[in-house]
C-alpha cells in the first residue's frame, strides 16, 4: 500500500476533469499527478532522505495538497505544522521531528524571524506563497523536476509524523504509515459518502486529520479539492456555489458561524449533499438550525483521533434527527467504521458491558506505529493491541458509541462524576449563549466544583444566575454550575476550534494537582 | 487485518438483526458470531492445526457461510471446492491442499463412495446436510462448542486456498491471505455500493470468488445474507420477493435464464437495487432487455479473477446503458477498483499506450501470496511485482478497460489477429441464437480457423449459412466463422456458468500444438 496510489487511480480514470481548485488555479488530476511526480523528483535532487521528514506551516491551498503527495511519493515523511502555534512550538516540533525540509507560505514566514534560525535540522526551505520570495528560500515552482515514479513503500514505512498536542500536554508526534492512511481512506469513503462526483471543500485547516482524512479518500474516487486558504463564512459560501461544492467537514464552531451568517441566504447551496462533523460536541439547538437552514444537506457526525489516522466512528447521516423515533441517536458519535474495531474498556482493559462508561479503544490498520521518539509512551497507548484514546464514552445495544467526555475533563465533585459536555448542553440551549466551556476548578469542600464559562451572544446580556437557574430546570443540582464566568471576549481555541479547556483551567490549578482518572 | 473483523462489527452494531437467511433458518448477527465463535472452538477441539487447511465440497447455505468464518476464525484456511468437478479432481485437490477435514453436504456426499477412502490426509469429514449422518462423519452442529475469541491473524497468513483451473489446465491454488480478502472486501463495498441495508442474495456458487467476493463485504457493511443452494430462476425470483433482496451477483448465462422465464413478472421485485454480473461477455441484446426488464435495477459490471480476491475493475452502473453518449461503455467491465493498480503491459512489461491491447496485469494488497506448492509458477505470474493475468484488453483515455479475450483464446488466422468475442458479439444479435461459442480450428492454409458453435433457442431452427451471413452484414470478413456448427445439446459449462472452450476447442487440435501468445 501507498499513499500515492488513489493519485495513480485518479489520473487514469479521471485524467482531464479538475483535481484541485485554488482561486482561479485549477490543475486537471493528469497535471496534478505529473506535477507530483516532479516534486517528487526535485525533492530527491534536493537530498530527501528515505524516512526523512518535509515538514510545512503553511494555509490551505492545491501547493498543500501537491506536498503532502509529492514527499510521500518521495519517500518522505510528512509532518504538517498546527498553523495556531506559538513561534517556540514550532521551533520544538522542527527539532523533535528533524526535519530537513520546511516549506512555508506567506503568512507564515514571518515565524522564521522569530525562530532567529532556530529550525532544528532544516537545511532547506521552500516557499509555497504567492507573494516575492523571501531571501534564503527556494520558489516552490523552482523545485519542478524530472517526474519519478512512486516510491512503492513498506506498509509500516512512515508517510507523515502528525503532532497532536489535543488540548492537554506537549506535542507528541504520531507516526502515521502508508497503510494506516490508506486503510483511513478506504474507511472515509464509505462512512463519508464519496464518489466520483465528489467535490470536496478543505475548509478546515489542512495540517490537521480531521480534514486530512478526505485528502487522500477524495483522491481515491477521482473526486474534486477545492480549498480556501482558512475557515471563512464568506468565502466558504461562495466557493460552495462556485464550485457546486458537494460535501465538506466542518466543526461546530463553523456551522455556527455560517448559521449566523447574515446572508446564508442569498447563495445557491444547492449542491452541497453531505457535510461531516466533528471534534466537539454540536449542541442541539445548532444541529435543529443547521437542519433547517440546508434540509437537503445530510449531516454525518463523525469521531477519531490523530492517533487513528483518524476516524475511529461515524454517525449515518439518517440518525442526524432530533425528531421521530431515532432522535436520540444524533448525541451519539455513530458505530465503528468499516475496518475498526471498537470498544469500551474499564481500567483493567477489558471490555465493559453495553451502557458502562468506560475508555474507548480502537484497533485496526489505521491505528498509528506509534509516537516519534516517545517508546515508553507509545507502549502505554498502545498496549494490549488497543490504542487508548483517553476519551470517556459508552456503547449502547447496537454499537452505537456516546462520547460522555474526556476522562481527564471529568468533574469530580463530591464524589460525583459529572460530564462536562451534559453540563454544557444544557446551557447552550439557553437564549441569548454564543458559546459554552464547563470545567471543575479547585473547591475546598467538594474537591472540585462545577465552573462554567459562558460567552454571550453580541447584543445580548446574561448573568451567572440566570445560567445556574436555567440548569437547575434541566440537570441535577450536584451537576449545575457552581459558578459562572460571563466573557466577553471570545474562548481560546484550539487550530481545529476546540475549546481549549486547559487556557480556561490552568489560572484555577496553578500550584495544585488535578486528579486525573 | 482479519478475515472475521467485519463479523466482530456486524454483531456489535446489529446484533438483533437477521445476518443469515436458508429457507426457514435464520439467525441474527448475535447468533451468527457466537456460532461462528464456537465452531472455530469445535475446529480447535478436532486439532485444526493453525494454517490446517479445511476443504468444503456443498451447494450453497448459511452453514457454508459460517464455515468460511469458523475455519478463517480458527486461524486455519479454507478450501471451497468447485462443485462440478469430477470425483479425481477432488481427490487431487484434496491431496495438493493437504486438508485435515472436510465438509460435505448431502449432495456430495455420494463423492466420498466414488473416491473409496482416497482422501488425502483428510482425517476428519463434517457433514453440513439436513438429511441423515452418514456413516464415518460428524454432524454438524455437534461441532458446535466453547467459544473463542477472533485468532488475530499477521495480514499474510492464508485465509484460504482457492483452486482455479479457469478453462484451461489442471487446477491451481491461489493462496489468499486475511488481507487479500478484507481489502477486496473494503473495494466490493464502494464498487457494487453495498451498505447497511443491503440484502445479498448468494446465487452463484459460493465456492467461487465471484460470489465470495460479497461474503465478507456484506458482512462488513452488517447487510443480510440469503442463500439458495445453487441458481434456479424460480428460487431465485420466490427468494428475492420473500426475503426483499436489493444485491446479486449473475453470469450473463444466469441473466439470460431469468429473461427466459415466463413468470418473471409475476414477482415483485421492487427490493431489487443492483445487479452485478461478469465472468463472461454480456451479449447488448441480453443487457437491453434485462434493462428492459428490470428498470429499476442497476447493472455492474465487473471483472477480476480468483487470483485478485477477486475484484479488479468495476463499471460503474451509469454506464450499464445501451443508448446515450456513453452507450459504448457498456462494453466495458469498468476502472481500476479504488485499492488496485492496472496497467495494460506488452510481452516485456511494460505499459503500453491507451487503446493498445495487451496484457492486463493487476498490483494491490488484493493480489494472492502465490499458488499453493507452486514455486515456479508463482515466481511467473507476480514477476515484478504485478499479476499477470493472461487476459488481453485495452484501456481507453479514462482508464475504462475493454477485454478483448483471453489472449489465449484469440485467434490468428492468415495473420491476423481475431478476437472470438467480437464474433461472438456479432453472432449473438441474430434472431434464434440462444448461445454463442467462437473458437480457432486448425486450418492448413490460415494456421486458424474461425469456427462457430450456435445452440439455437427452443423452437428456433438456424442454418450455418444463416450464421455466416449475418455476421458478413456486421464484421470484417476475416473475422467472420469459415464453419458453424449448430448444437442441440447446451454449451460445456465450467463451475460459474463460463464456457469451457477447451472442451469444444478440444477434439480438432488433438495432436497438434494450438499456439499461444
């Protein structure tokens, strides 16, 4: 298996009909596969090594797309950078992962300034920007060369290092193979929906999986890349309708964003059939929105993990209901893809009955070799054959798994276990809440107590009581808040628009350890 | 990577649901992986060694299904037997594989009087029948015992051993691996777009890949099974009607019988959804009527051999159509399968341009480990690194691939090259033909000779004149049959319906060398 192989399969099937699409730049899938095959032959004039990595800090865009094949191609291994990193996490992710080779683009460049030359191992760096080219750098065109064929790799051969630092922690690199990413494909194909009349929107960052995961399933049915350089509600609409646009991925945030978007209305979002979420919880009231503002458009909750190349669960789209018999199935991040195997195990790694809480574990070729230079930890999350994913959930009777929360974001209060998402949905269907973060803080008598930090809606004002009474109409007095921050400011957010609890934890627990299950 | 993986998932996410289906036997998911589960357990307790081999020689059933996991699941390897073998063909294959035990049915187990104990190193024989033990076996469901848990097989070790002598030569066992077979199955999920509601109507023989190929796959996606013990147009039409069958797979000469049978409308076969067929052309008069006939039911087109697991291109079923623009696909048997490289490749390897016939050789983790105790023969058809399949064909500007015929079956005669099934082709569309067998006879003057074998239909009478002429309205006048011979008795037919050229081809080259390219 390897990773270039749907590039192969996509050239020959669809040779003339667009690959990708990036402004006004399109490239059929005959020069998209020629134009890897010379990348490909430049980064070995550039003294790629087998194994070595090509690590990018880049935007979205087609050059994206054509690097992460053409290093593959190559060879090499990938590692895209998290475009919301600080200049000194970069600098880490460069030394830790040895990169030789550091493509950027403009936004980005002005980080090496920062970094004052410290790039680890790097000894060359192109630029994939339009704009002038930066001094000490190659043109990203420049490199063009005499086309090679695909490097045929090992199944456990390294295709990309896939730093995950979550929402906790320092950065660990995921080392992804060839095969972990093929067999990924092969997964989102059919949990996502996509054939060869597929016109796919990156829309969401690139360098993380959760858009990833279509890079190379896309490819594999000769469907279409379009990109947009980052998540935009404008310009997310009207590449939608100038694309006809036909699936894409989003998390919450997003849809919530385009829901507020004043003008939703005014485009023809007619070919839009399926758009996958993910990477936090969607509270009801965006989902009933959503459902509402496109009801041709089939929504697919989807689940995964870095670690897991990533899908590990997804959700049909027909359970995407809040109403009839199956409504209660839209809480539910969906059963196991095709070839994973899931399952909800307690502490000592076995498997807990139907509707226990317990860890949700995931076997199969997509889980990753492990993590880079990391083998005690690698070990640990992978012991038993089982990838620990460190999230809480449970499966009810017919597979369906329910993520209840990170066990690291539990809240024991008083004994008590209490889920913060349960607590967050609760006060996200309050009138006049924007967004909605609950976490335990340190509290003397209680061990911790429930905090919640509310983010209103512009125009509107709330205060923490109205929060706490609006709970106790809805969940259990142990569970609602025991106190509330209204903040005005917006929430920190992690690159895929994850709530960064840590940020919002971490002023509560200095000097104090937060007992972790 | 593990053949019963999707087993493990069909019982997690529809537990309650029917997962098999033989006349009045049915059993969930639930039932199906727990039986499965205790059967590997009794296969243990008989001693199946791991990688012991299990051979089956019976007519279609949910037993036969669940052989194929129970053995797969007991680390050990299956050996479905062709049921149209004579009786010292089976005694070889059981020698050559080496099987431990062996499955029968009621049907064959007559076999085992005419083989008088020449059974290899058979040691154990299992009857899966319904009608009485016969002496010196063990009844089925005393199999059943403890259960165990799934043996996680290495991606390489053998699944099964599968023979195929095709239509020509002494049977050979191509050696599947777990992956082999899970990766056809995750490519026979999007190509024939199986899903969750699928119910698969076992039809053609189960001991052939061509079914098989679905065995797995539907079990994936967690569809229904429904089995007849061997094609019959009336079981076939009762069973699609009572158990609601949306996916088949047939051999045009199945399609054909079914077109044939007079009370076709009285059934409803609304469930219908798609189609698939292959093993053999599919002549456009039969493809318009069954178009005709069933207008709701996609077609797909496929192709691929025992060796490839056996998918390796797939038409999709817009381009089952006769009339339109894209009328002439229907020729075709599709694009490359989402995991398979194909590449069309002259005496020395190497690609030739579009539209140029030669070799078509196959790549991906579908390909077979080899053929079982044959080296040599190994070492030939996967040298460097792709299948060669003996079938000639092109491919066209879109990767569509036409197969011309097997390259050695095409006939050379005064130095030009026919292809018997453009002959065929052409013969097929005249009024009368039931069916159409096109060979080379030796001829003093040309080298070969077009021949033709015609079996009028049922009450129609036809002339070799009659033939000749028709076909001198429709292609070159080379390519048009020097003699036709008109037969009253059906055409030799191998396990899967195919033509057995070789037996018609049989008495005119006795003594002389037919050559090959």
């Amino acid at each position: 298996m390897y990773v270039t192989q749907g590039l192969r399969r996509a050239a020959q099937i669809k040779p003339t009909a667009p690959g990708t699409i990036f402004r006004d730049r399109r490239h059929t899938w005959r020069e998209v596969e020629d134009r890897v095959a010379r990348f490909a032959g430049g980064l070995l004039r550039l003294g790629l090594s087998k194994g070595g990595r090509a690590a990018i800090l880049a935007l979205n865009s087609d050059r994206y797309f054509e690097y992460l094949l053409a290093v593959t191609r190559a060879g090499g291994a990938v590692v895209p950078i998290n475009t919301r990193l600080a200049a000194p996490e970069v600098q880490y992710i460069l030394e830790d992962s040895g990169a030789e080779i550091l493509f950027i683009d403009d936004r980005f460049a002005p980080v090496l300034d920062a970094l004052k030359g410290r790039l680890g191992s790097v000894r060359e760096i192109i630029h994939l920007g339009d704009g002038p080219l930066p001094s000490g750098m190659r043109a990203y065109e420049s490199l063009l060369s005499s086309p090679i064929a695909d490097v045929i790799n090992g199944d456990v051969d390294i295709a990309g290092i896939f730093y995950t630092g979550g929402t906790t922690g320092k950065a660990k690199g995921a080392m992804l193979s060839h095969r972990n990413l093929v067999m990924n494909a092969a997964n989102v194909i059919v949990a996502f929906g996509y054939d060869a009349d597929s016109v796919y929107l990156h829309a969401g960052p690139m360098f993380h999986l959760a858009d990833g995961a279509s890079t190379l399933a896309i490819t594999a049915v000769g469907g279409v890349h379009a990109f947009i350089p980052a998540f935009d509600p404008a310009n997310f609409l009207e590449t939608v309708q100038r694309e006809r646009v036909t699936h894409t991925l989003l998390v919450p945030t997003m849809i919530n964003m385009l829901m507020n978007f004043p003008k939703i209305s005014d485009y023809d979002l007619s070919s839009l059939r399926r758009i996958t979420y993910g990477a936090s919880p969607m509270p009801d009231v965006l989902l009933r929105k959503a459902i509402e503002t496109l009801p041709d458009v089939r929504f697919v909750h989807a689940y995964g993990m870095t670690e897991a190349a990533p899908l590990v669960t997804a959700l049909d789209p027909r359970y995407s209901t809040l109403d009839g018999p199956d409504a209660g199935r839209s809480k539910s991040c969906g059963q196991a893809a095709h070839m994973v195997d899931v399952r909800i195990a307690d502490a000592h790694d076995q498997e807990v009955p139907r509707g226990t809480v317990g860890e949700i574990q995931v076997r199969g070729s997509n889980i990753m070799l492990g993590y880079w230079n990391k083998p005690e930890l690698t070990e640990q999350a992978l012991r038993g054959g089982w990838y620990h994913s460190g999230d809480g959930g449970y499966m009810d009777e017919e597979g369906f798994v329910y993520i209840v929360d990170r066990l690291k974001d539990m809240i024991i209060t008083g004994g008590e276990n209490v889920y913060s998402a349960e607590v967050e949905n609760a006060i996200s269907v309050l009138d006049g809440v924007a967004e909605v973060a609950v976490i335990g803080i340190p509290d003397d008598t209680w061990g911790e107590a429930v905090h919640a930090v509310v983010v209103p809606r512009v125009g509107k004002s709330l205060t923490p009581e109205e929060v706490i009474a609006h709970c106790q109409t809805l969940i259990a007095g142990y569970k609602c808040p025991r106190s509330v921050e209204i903040r005005n400011e917006p929430m920190p957010l992690s690159g895929v628009g994850k709530i960064l609890k840590t940020v919002l934890r971490d002023p509560y627990w200095a000097g104090r350890a937060k007992q972790v299950n």
